[in-house]
C-alpha cells in the first residue's frame, strides 16, 4: 500500500538509490572482511587485540585518513541498523516487535534488553570483522577469545560468506522474479 502510494520519484528514483546505496554498504563491508582475512593470515598484529599507548588523536586508525575514519563510522552505523532488522526479522523474535499504542510493559522490556544486547555486541563485533581499530571506551580488544586465532579467523569467513550468500541470493532472485515476470511466466 505505501508503495501504491509513493510518488513517482520515489518509486523509480529513491527506491533503487537506497537499493544501490545499501548493496554498496554491505559490499565494502565483504571487501572490509575479506582484506582482514588476509591481514589474519599474513599478519598476528592484525588480531583484535586492544591497542597500547595509542594516543587519541595521534594515531590514525584508519589508513585512508579521514575518509577511512567516515567510512568507519558508516559502516558501523549500518551494521547496527542492519542487525537490528535482522534481530526483528528473524521467525524467533517478530512476536517482540512493538505495536502502536499496544505494547505491554513486558514487551518494551523485552525490547530494551534486546537492544542494550545488540548495542553491547556492536563494538566486539565490528573490531572482530576487522571494520575498526578503535576501543572506544570499554577496552573491548582484552577479551581472551579475541586471541584466539581460529575463532576470530572461521567469525570473519562466516560473516564474509554469509553475508555474499545472502546478497547473491536476495539480487539474483529479485532478478530472476523480474524475468520471470517480464516473460509472463509467472501465470
């Protein structure tokens, strides 16, 4: 219905640029993924370990500078949108979506812990995938598993293979549903 409604601009302009715009995001984000994978088999200081005397300010975390350290920044950002609407999505978790003016309390509780979970997980998450360097304030990288080569290794081929899996299948079927509707097949 809102798509019925949505201005010709929007339907043939806004949506395939925010398409685009989020098959980008989660590309870098392979390309990201993959380039750590590598510096983990090439490199031990490629580890998310925790950085020492690394001086706010001083050190660059990211070698492209400033746009390196945006790109970081939106990264993560979608990262966090990105889980959480696969949190939501997911068969387990529909049931805890709020409603409009009918949530129980249990529910909106149900949804603060579900968030502060995902919002705790989100800085271990993007310094294991490699996104980040930066500790921010909680000294994420002194986890003992983050030492473990295995673990952080078979995380980043997971996510990197998953993650491909999902986008080759969600753009080749929403390409095949197009041809298939082009052709007249679908009757």
């Amino acid at each position: 219905e809102l798509r019925h409604r949505a201005s010709p601009w929007q339907r043939n302009l806004g949506y395939p640029l925010a398409m685009l715009g989020l098959l980008a995001l989660t590309g870098i984000s392979v390309l990201i993924v993959c380039f750590h994978v590598l510096e983990l088999l090439l490199d031990d200081a490629a580890m998310p370990r925790g950085i020492q005397d690394a001086s706010l300010g001083q050190v660059s975390f990211s070698i492209f500078g400033s746009f390196g350290a945006a790109l970081q920044v939106v990264l993560i950002f979608y990262l966090m949108v990105s889980s959480v609407v696969g949190f939501y999505s997911s068969p387990l978790f529909t049931r805890l979506l709020p409603e409009r003016q009918d949530t129980p309390l249990t529910k909106i509780i149900g949804n603060c812990v579900s968030l502060l979970v995902l919002s705790s997980a989100l800085p271990v998450f993007s310094r294991t995938l490699g996104i980040t360097r930066f500790d921010l304030l909680g000294d994420f990288g002194r986890f003992n598993w983050l030492g473990n080569f295995y673990i952080v290794f078979l995380y980043n081929m997971g996510f990197a293979g998953l993650t491909t899996l999902c986008l080759v299948k969600r753009v080749t079927w929403a390409v095949q549903a197009e041809l298939i509707r082009a052709f007249g097949e679908h009757r």
